[in-house]
C-alpha cells in the first residue's frame, strides 16, 4: 500500500530540475534520491517481511523454549546450536536435501532437454504435445504429491501395481508381485514424483533456447554437411549453455525448499526428512522453538555461502545488458 | 537481459521452417516418425495427470480396483461429494481464499515491482545490480526459518488465520522474482517515450501507469501469471498460520485423505478443481509462462 | 491544471477502490467465524472446532447443520485434519493459546499435561448445570482419564476406545482354524501365518506401521507391555534396549513383515481399515472404534467378522485406552456456546441421531454406559458391543505392564516430549518395518533419544 503513497510525496526524477540545482555528481544528494524513491517501498517491504523475521530467529535461538513446557523457558546461550551440530538427524537431513536437490534438477534437466529437442521439431499437433508435457508443472504440488501418493504408489489399488497385475493377468500371471514403492525406494519414489513435476519447467526454458538459436548459422553447418550430432554438440550444446545454467539455477532454488512432496508422499519418514522438514517438524510437532530457530539461523548461513556461488553464476548470466545508456 | 536471447546479433526472426522443411519422401517419412514419437512420449508423460481426471469421474469402488478398471462407467459422484453432497464441508471459502490470496497479493507485487523495476533498468540506481541480487538473494533463504517468528508477530497481532497475512507473505515471496522479471522487460521500454512524457510534465506513477505498463502489458501479463501460480500452489505458510477462515484449496486438499474407506475419486476430483485455475491460466499463456519461469530472461 | 487535476483524481481513485478492496476482503478469510456472510452485527455466535478426521467426526460434520445449529443458532466452523496434522495443529493452538480454536479433538494423552498448563477451560460449573447431559453416565476409567491432577474436569468424550483382535470368520472357517477366546500373541503369529493367503490376495494380520506415535507407537506399545517392556522404569531411565521392548519389537516387526499387509510402513489405522473392509487381511489388532465402521451397513465385510480381546502375553490383558474429546481452550471467548456444542456431541441424543439417521453401529460409542443398554444399539453392535465394554472396564492406566510406571498410559507415555519421541522412535521402527535396518538398529537410536528425554523428567 505505501508505494503510491512514496512516490507521491518525493519529486519525480526530473533531469532538467536536478540539473538546475547545481548538477553534482552523479548518486549525491537530491537527485539520487530521486532516483531511489521508486526502490524503496519495493526493498523496504522485502526487508521488513524476509529479514527482520531472521532477527528474531537470531534472538529466540538463544533460548530454551518448548511451548510444550511454558514455564521453563529461560535463556540457554549456544547450546542450540551445539545440538543442531552433533544432531545425526540435522546431518542426515542436509545430506537428503543435497542428494534430493541435485538428483532432481540432473534428472529433469537431462529429460527436459530430450523432450525440448523433440519439440523443436515440425509435427502435426505438436501445440498439444507441449501442453500435455507441460501439464505436471500447472498441477498444484499438493496434488501432484497426493496424487503419487495414492493414487499412483499405493501398493493395493494404485495405478502402478494395477497396470502391472493387468499385464501379468495378460501373461497368466494372476499373482504378480506388487511391490510397495515408497516403502522400498521412498528417496526415489519422493525424486520421481519431483522429478515429473520440475521436467515440463526445464523443457520449457530449453526449448526456448533451442528456438532463438541462429537459423543462418544451423544452415550454414548444415551446408557444410555437419551431422545431426555435430551440430548438437558444436552449436546447439553451446548455445544452450546460459539456458541450462538458467534451469539448474532456478530448479536448485525452488528444490532444495521442496517441503510438499516430502511432508505428503512419505511425512519426512523412512530417511526422506530435508532440512525444510526437518525444521518445520523441530518447530511445529516437537514443538522445540529454541532448536527450531537455531537450525533455522544455521541453515540460513549455509545458504548464504552457497548462494553467494550461486549468485557469481547467475551474475554471469545476466551480466552484458541490453544496448540501454 | 536481451542478450540471452540474441547472442549478439539483432534479435533474429523465428527461424520459419528452413530446416525441417520436409523436400523429400524420406524426410517426410522421417517427421511422420518423429511425430509419433513426440505424440506417445508426450501422452506416457501425461499419464499420471490424466489418470488422475479419469478417476475423478470413476465411483469409489472403481477407482480402487486392481488390476484399473479404465472403462468403469463415468459419474460425477467425485466431484458432488468435493462440493459438499453429503454435508461435508464447502470448497467454496477455501477456494475463494486463495483466490483472494492470489490475487491480492500479486496486485501488490505488481504495484510494488513495477516502481522498482522502473529504478532499476530505466533510471538507474547507483550499483543496480547489486540491488537486483539483493532481491534475488532473499529468494534462496529458507522460508522455513522464518515461519516461527512469523507465527509469534501474528498470534501476537490477531493476525493469525487472516487472508491478509498471506497477502503480505505470498508479496514477499514473489517480490524478487517479480522485479527480476519486470527489470528485464522495462528494459525494452524506448526511452525516448517516457522522455516525451516527462517533457510533458508527467509524475512517474503516471508514466508508470500510462506510458510504460501499457508497453511493458505482455511481461506484466507474464509477472502476474507467476505470481499468481505460486501464490496459489503455496502450502506451508497457508498450513501453519491458517485455521477456519482463511484456510487455502490446498491446506484444504490434504484433509481430503480421510479414513473412511475409499477417496481416491473425491481426491482426484478435489485435486482436478484445485488445480483446474492454474492449469487454465497457464494453458492459455504458455509463452508467457516460458518468459516468467525464466525471470524475463527468456523472450 | 485540468490536466494535473486530473490525475490526481486517478490517483484518489485508485486509493479508494484499494480501501474498499480492503474493507470488503474484511480482516478475515472467506471461511466466515464471524463473518460477512452472517450480516452485520452478528446474531449468532460461531465456533471453531479442529477434528481429526475419523469416519465419527466426518459424520459429526455432517450432522451439525440441520441438528445443532438449526436449534442453537450456533454456527460452527470445522478444521477435519489427518490425525498427525490434526495433532501438531490444536498443540501448537493450544500451547501458545493463540485461540484461533474454541474446541479441539484432544485425547487422554493432552488432558493431564494441557490442564497442568493451564489451556483448558474446566468444564465442572458446565456439567452441574447440565442435568440433561448426565455425567454419571459416562464411563469410570474415561472420566478418570480426562479429569486433572487438580481433580477438574476438563475435556469430555466424544468416543472412547479399547484395542482387541478382529478377524475374518469366514476366512478362518475355510482354513479350519479356531481363534480362541482369549488369544496370545505367539497363538495370533500361528494364526496369521496359516491364514496368510486363504484367498489370494488376502495377508494374515493388518498391524500399523505408519510413523507417529498415535499410530504405529500404540498397538506396539501394547505389545511392549503384556511381553514385560516398558518405555520408561520407574525413575525415568529408559528401557528400549532392555529384553522385553527388544522381544516385542522383534516380534511385531517379524509378524508385519512376514504376513503383514503390502505397504506396512505407510500403514496406519486409516490404511488398515481399508484393507479389513476389502477383505485384504484376515485378521487386524487395532482400535474397537473400527468394528463400527465394519460393521456398518455398506460394509463389505459386514457380519463376516469376529472380536476378541488383545492377546497377551505375560499380562491378563493388554488393550489400550484411549478417546477423542473436546477439549475447550481457556484462550476461547465463546466457552458457553461451546458447552453447548459438547454437550450436544456427547450427549446421549446424538447417539440416538446417528442410530437413526446413519445407522447403530456407526454411534460413536465407548463413553456412555447406557449406550451398553440400549436394545437398538445391542441389536446393530451385537457382535462387538460387549467385548468393547468389557474391554474398556478392564485396563489399568496407572498399571499397564509388568513393572512400575513414572506417568499413568497404557499406549504411552504421558509426558508432553512424547510425540516428538514416539513420533522418531516410530520412524526407526517403520524404516526396520521397510526392511531400512535391524530391530537393533532401530532400537539402539531409539534408545539414546528415550534416554534425552527421559533425563528432562528427572
């Protein structure tokens, strides 16, 4: 609600006017002000909402809380975090957050380019093709993660080891086995269910890589008489550099946050706990603020240190502009 | 931001069929084939989706048979019992809780982003870029961490189980993202219009409003299709610090796996209508989904 | 300045179509508690009420619009979750008495502790004025086990619950075997094995396997106390490695693995009912409160199945005792509407709705002893009302196994860290269930986080 309010109440960037009262250098005074006003609801509300909450994670990791037990909360100093460190449960999650995270983004990233490569070609319905492939990522991940779950893994009526029993039937096998996937494989039952979910995403971004490419220059290759794999790893892989990095990037973001599928399809058991779940179980069914907000800060420095490489990427990425002085 | 796009040169024209143009038997053959490929590779993929929708027309008992029973008569049993047959609870004020959520929260994102990005690719700030990774930045830190104080500031203010606090926090969310993709669209804003207009004496909400969002319309449409798809989908928040009222569809929907026997048709119902907005909205814009998803960087 | 005029005219505009947004989305969701939807000035109060969502409490729902609402002009707003979300909710309500609840599904194991804390409304000054509710009525361990240590009463049952065996007539008639009267668990695992496969398809015993402690934790518990284990000794130390938990973990892990149900470790009591009403299993220890759904009139499996008490082992009995009840949040500002909701969900004429209007054996039963008197009922229960009775009078909270106690609970142990113990300890065991680890693995883990919580009690 503030930004009409701001930008109302401050002068609008206005050259000429800045000019006349003196034109000092280029960021001092009035004039960058100016130029800052329309940042500043923007940044001040993201400050407010995302760090002045860490502040208060800061503090109340310092304490003894469980809300279980109201009349013992006291000040504990450090301890918390001498828990988060020598937790086996904290190191087994960062662990499954590291293995969830990376198996996933490889995963569909590796499909979605053969799906985007597919895509890329001529072919009679080929809008429907996409909107089918891209339909996983528009299902709200809730029901992507429910409908896995049951619908799809459960070892009495899921589709799964139905379609399986009605194959066997085919072959005369009336007893086949029905094998109980999230018990068996519940790490790669939660990465497939994931993985279903994040492909259409990657292809999408690729295919709009495979589609900018040069058609002048694929010609000339072609004239050149390259070969279908030639070109793939001379021009098309290069090109789509940026767009892969750009996937990987944005995949590991919203991944390794990925809370829904593993609170739905196996609630953080059979060693499928993430450090999202983790926490959220430390705080929300232990109910042990203290530890919660501790593991919390201490997640909150870890991905510091990894976005500031992420970001050194992502820099890369965006750094040459537009033709814009 | 464009130079993803181009690589260099002048943004070229889509390459209008110089390369598959099939001029022989053979390559016309070889496309039939490729075709097919896509066609079963895209239905296999979709599977799971439309099993789902399948079902959600199947009755309890037939939803739950093995081996499937695909030919199972169709009824819409599913979906009567999802709005509320048999007195079960309404969907209707979890729906329209995130619709209000949605909505809201992105008409903030859009009102907060659209100055921002203005700052950042038009009028620059001084170290732009830093601040764009600022944003970027506060993207990456675990949501997590911060629900408990976020839980305590809200029992604290009565604003626990209130529709606004998601607005707040679903603006937050969706904030940096926001501005990543707008700053590359206002990009491609000519600055010789607004000079016009600031000639003419415009204030900057008024060349916001009528100069560039009506040349930026396309990337705003793609912003507040984002924003809106992930507000929507958002559960953990909706899950801790909602209850009665502002409960969302999808706080909603994990309710829905009930002990009393079969579910599987009412849950693939529930799920098809949850998910029906968002598929909707993303079906009538894919290119502006592929520009979103990809923070503007892709055109 | 037509033209500046102008655009701050846009401007106030804007600002006011923004205030009115506001004031129309009010301070509140759509789900209403007081909302718009009533009109202004609000005539009728409303409840908030967070239920697991057990077949009883769904049908509950269902019922409270025409039956209670229509006569009070109470509104009443439910929250139906899955037992452990259900659980992490109305704790994390209640603990901070945030008060966005008036009423929550609570159970034994929250009553001593939630009282001790101060989150719940005493319901004594109620029940005395409510003649018509009939507190004698309800049965002695229930009462008992709701009632603090200051001697108030502060939650009232909606239905209780006693563990026993059930097993499928038909399938064990086809086999020729015979489940005696009072089975143990070595004569159950015999029976399970023989069973297994009667038709195809169909496993010997349905055990719950699913994570949390208000799952898999209380049947195994159970078994844990008639084999001579325990948690807890007397002064807190914890025994999970000790002979008699290790036998019982081996043993029912070994059972579900060997004729268990496909799926054990994803299989909580929700699951298992499903398998019984399939004719999936032939046999399920579990809660009584499931006989009623089987028994009731779509089931399948409809008068196909017998009841036994729990087997035992070194004990007389083992089943468990435990009901949801209402509790009431101190926090809440509407304490008399919400007496007025108890009264009506735990009162005998609801008993007589369900009767009628869903069917006798689908009464949350368990709490009343007239329940046990009424020819109706006895007539649609018959199978499984008297076992119920019996099974509920017989246990001993304070007394459950062969050794003493620090804290009463027969399925567990009433301390508030608890459910985060059991809800771990539980997950090792599920992962050994999955075949993940050993018994002794699990066990040995679990061990060192029963001893971290056991040393807080000292």
């Amino acid at each position: 609600m503030s930004a009409p309010v701001t930008t109302r109440s401050l002068p609008p960037a206005d050259a000429s006017r800045t000019a006349r009262r003196g034109g000092r250098a280029p960021g001092g005074g009035a004039r960058a002000w100016a130029t800052r006003a329309p940042l500043m609801p923007a940044l001040l509300f993201l400050i407010a909402v995302t760090q002045l909450p860490f502040v208060a994670t800061l503090v109340i990791s310092l304490f003894d809380w469980n809300s279980l037990a109201p009349g013992k909360r006291h000040f504990h100093g450090l301890s918390n975090y001498a828990t988060v460190f020598t937790d086996s449960d904290m190191r087994d999650s960062v662990f499954t957050t590291i293995l969830l995270t990376v198996t996933v983004v490889v995963a569909s990233v590796v499909i979605g380019l053969l799906l985007a490569l597919l895509l890329d070609r001529k072919f009679f319905g080929r809008g429907i093709v996409r909107t089918l492939l891209i339909t996983p990522f528009l299902l709200v991940p809730v029901s992507a993660a429910l409908l896995w779950k049951h619908v799809l893994y459960n070892p009495e009526y899921g589709l799964l080891n139905g379609a399986w029993s009605w194959v066997a039937g085919l072959f005369g096998d009336h007893t086949p086995a029905q094998p109980d996937w999230i018990s068996n494989m519940p790490l790669t039952a939660v990465e497939i269910a994931l993985v279903w979910q994040w492909t259409p995403f990657m292809m999408l971004i690729l295919l709009a890589g495979l589609q900018s490419r040069p058609a002048e220059t694929l010609e000339a290759a072609r004239l050149d008489g390259a070969g279908p794999w030639q070109m793939f790893r001379f021009l098309t892989l290069p090109h789509l550099r940026r767009y892969l990095e750009l996937g990987i990037l944005l995949g590991s973001i919203n991944v390794v946050q990925n809370f829904d599928a593993v609170f739905t399809i196996t609630a953080g058991g059979l060693g499928t706990a993430n450090l999202p779940y983790t926490i959220y179980e430390t705080f929300y069914q232990a109910h042990e603020y203290g530890l919660a907000s501790a593991a919390g800060v201490v997640v909150v420095i870890g991905t510091i240190i990894i976005a500031t490489f992420a970001l050194r990427v992502v820099s890369s990425l965006f750094t040459e502009e537009a033709g814009r002085a | 931001m464009t130079t993803l796009t181009t690589a260099g040169a002048p943004a070229p024209a889509r390459s209008k069929g110089v390369r598959h143009a099939p001029h022989t038997r053979k390559a016309r053959r070889k496309a039939a084939w490729i075709g097919l490929l896509a066609w079963i590779v895209g239905i296999v993929f979709c599977v799971p989706a439309l099993w789902m929708l399948l079902t959600s027309f199947h009755s309890e008992p037939d939803a739950a048979t093995n081996p499937p029973s695909i030919a199972a008569p169709l009824t819409l049993s599913g979906y009567k019992v999802f709005f509320g047959a048999g007195g079960g609870a309404s969907p209707w004020p979890p729906l329209i809780n995130s619709a209000l959520s949605s909505v809201l929260s992105t008409a903030l994102v859009l009102a907060l982003a659209l100055p921002a990005a203005y700052a950042l690719s038009i009028k620059r700030v001084r170290k732009w870029t830093d601040v764009m990774f600022f944003f970027l930045s506060t993207k990456m830190l675990p949501v997590v961490a911060g629900l408990l104080p976020v839980y305590l500031f809200a029992k604290n203010t009565g604003l626990l189980d209130n529709v606004w606090l998601l607005v707040i926090l679903y603006t937050s969310m969706n904030l940096p993202i926001a501005v990543w993709m707008m700053q590359s669209f206002l990009a491609d804003v000519p600055v010789s219009i607004i000079e016009a207009a600031q000639v003419d004496g415009a204030r900057l909400p008024t060349v916001l409003l009528r100069v560039v969002a009506p040349v930026a319309a396309p990337g705003i449409a793609a912003t507040s299709l984002i924003c809106f798809i992930f507000s929507w989908n958002e559960l953990l928040f909706a899950r801790v610090l909602t209850g009665v009222r502002a409960e969302t569809a999808p706080v909603f929907l994990t309710g829905f796996v009930t002990s009393q026997g079969l579910f599987l048709a009412q849950l693939c119902a529930a799920s098809v209508v949850v998910s029906l907005p968002v598929l909707a909205a993303g079906f009538a814009a894919q290119d502006k989904l592929v520009q979103g998803l990809s923070l503007g960087a892709v055109k | 300045m037509p033209l500046k005029q102008r655009r701050q005219g846009t401007y106030v505009r804007l600002g006011a179509s923004v205030a009115a947004a506001t004031l129309l989305a009010g301070c509140a969701g759509a789900g209403g508690g007081g909302g718009s939807s009533s009109g202004g000035g609000g005539g009728g109060k409303a409840l908030n009420v967070l239920m697991v969502n057990n077949p009883q409490m769904t049908e509950l729902q269902k019922l409270t619009a025409d039956n209670f609402t229509k006569k009070t002009g109470i509104k009443v707003h439910f929250t139906v979750l899955p037992e452990n979300d259900a659980r992490d909710k109305f704790t994390q309500d209640f603990s901070n008495q945030a008060g966005q609840y008036d009423i929550a599904t609570i159970s034994n194991f929250e009553v001593p502790f939630y009282a001790k804390n101060g989150w719940l409304a005493p319901l004594d000054s109620y029940v005395k004025k409510d003649k018509a509710f009939d507190q004698a009525d309800i049965l002695g361990p229930m009462q008992e086990s709701l009632t603090g240590d200051d001697g108030k009463l502060y939650a009232e049952p909606f239905y209780g619950e006693s563990s026993f065996l059930m097993y499928r007539k038909d399938l064990f008639a086809k086999k020729h075997l015979t489940m005696p009267a009072h089975p143990t668990w070595q004569q159950v695992a015999d029976l399970a094995a023989k069973v297994d496969g009667a038709t195809p398809g169909v496993k010997g015993i349905c055990l719950r396997g699913l994570p949390g402690w208000g799952e898999m934790i209380a049947p195994l518990t159970t078994v844990v106390n008639t084999m001579g284990g325990t948690w807890y000794d007397k002064d807190w130390n914890a025994q999970l490695t000790g002979p008699g938990f290790e036998k019982a973990t081996k043993f029912y892990v070994d059972l579900v693995r060997k004729h268990g149900e496909a799926g054990a470790a994803q299989s909580g009591y929700a699951e298992c009912l499903n398998d019984m009403t399939q004719g999936k299993t032939a046999m399920w220890y579990d809660s009584t409160a499931g006989a009623g759904s089987l028994e009731a009139s779509d089931s399948p499996v409809k008068g196909k199945i017998g009841y036994v008490p729990a087997p035992v082992d070194k004990t007389k009995t083992s089943g468990w005792l435990y009901t949801w009840a209402w509790g009431v949040q101190k926090a809440s500002k509407n304490q008399d509407a919400a007496w007025k909701f108890i009264s009506w969900a735990s009162g005998k004429g609801y008993e007589d709705l369900v009767g009628k209007k869903i069917g006798w054996s689908n009464v949350p039963a368990g709490k009343r002893a007239s329940t046990y008197s009424n020819p109706d009922y006895l007539k649609d229960a018959s199978a499984f009302a008297d076992i119920t009775k019996k099974s509920i009078a017989g246990v001993d909270p304070k007394n459950p196994g062969v050794q003493q106690r620090p804290t009463p609970g027969i399925q567990f142990v009433d301390f508030p860290g608890f459910t985060d113990l059991g809800t771990k300890v539980s997950q090792e065991i599920s992962s050994a269930i999955a075949g993940k680890q050993s018994v002794e693995d699990a066990l040995k883990k679990s061990q060192a986080l029963a001893e971290k919580a056991g040393k807080e009690q000292k």
